[in-house]
C-alpha cells in the first residue's frame, strides 16, 4: 500500500505542529521545511482542521496549532480520514465491475492484508510517534532560527 502525498504530508504537518504544541505555526513556514506548495497544503490544513486534529487561524499571528485531543487519534484512524480509499475496486460493491469477484481468491487476501496494515497503524496514538523534544531537533536549523524570530 503507498500513501498519497495528501495523506504523507497531513502526517508530517499533526507530528510538526505536535513538537510546537501551543504555538502557533505559519504555514508558510510548514511549506518551507517539507518543501511543499503553499496551495496544497493549505487542503492538507484545511482537512486536518475540519477533523479536530488542529485549530487555524487567520492574520499576522496565525497559522496552525495542534489540538491536545490529537495525541490520541491512531495513525490509522488519521490515514482512514485523510485517505478514504479502499485498496481494489472489488471492495466497493457500488463500483466493482470485476467479473470474477464472487470467485477470487485475491479478493480475501487482500481484505486480510488491508486489516493487517490498519491494525498495525492503530496500535500507535499520534502522540506517540516522537517525543517533541526529538523532533524539535530533527527540523533544520532554519526552523530554530525561525522560531527565535518570532518569539
């Protein structure tokens, strides 16, 4: 299974703003470190927003800010609701145009691996994918002289 870009970086942005926990962070500063469009990821923040992950604000002091009530969110249920896509067409029993579907072997196999990969990905809170002291030093140094910037 791969990822979609939407989905890879709607991850980066809840573990970097995770590491800012109650500041506020521009994003153009988030587009700048992961080296993204301002355009996409403004869809990316938008989404995560409209899921509670994170709150946005407007203006000279916005950007984003993680939400406390993230931390608990599983990578799974994150990747479920950025990328509601189902692995194969069969799947969908309102799009399935398989001929074999009712005899295929694949089809279970794949039901079982799709499982396997969630529940592997459900096992771990957002919270605890890095410790924010970790992944504060994990940025580039551009992002700490940003940070003593603005404060």
């Amino acid at each position: 299974m791969r990822l979609t870009q939407f989905t890879d970086y709607g991850l980066r942005v809840l573990m970097y703003v995770a590491s800012r926990e109650g500041e506020y962070v521009p994003t153009e500063r988030i587009a700048k470190i992961f080296s993204i469009s301002q355009d996409h990821l403004l869809k990316v923040v938008r989404r995560l927003a409209d899921l509670g992950h994170i709150e946005a604000k407007r203006g000279a002091r916005g950007g984003v800010r993680f939400q406390p009530s993230a931390r608990d969110a599983t990578v799974g249920e994150v990747i479920r609701n950025l990328e509601p896509q189902l692995l194969v067409e069969c799947f969908d029993p309102n799009v399935n145009q398989c001929p074999i579907a009712e005899v295929c072997g694949l089809s279970s196999l794949l039901r079982r691996a799709d499982a396997a990969f969630y529940r592997e990905l459900d096992r771990v809170r957002i919270g605890e994918l890095m410790p924010p002291a970790a992944m504060r030093k994990a940025w580039p140094r551009e992002d700490s002289k940003a940070s003593r910037g603005s404060k």
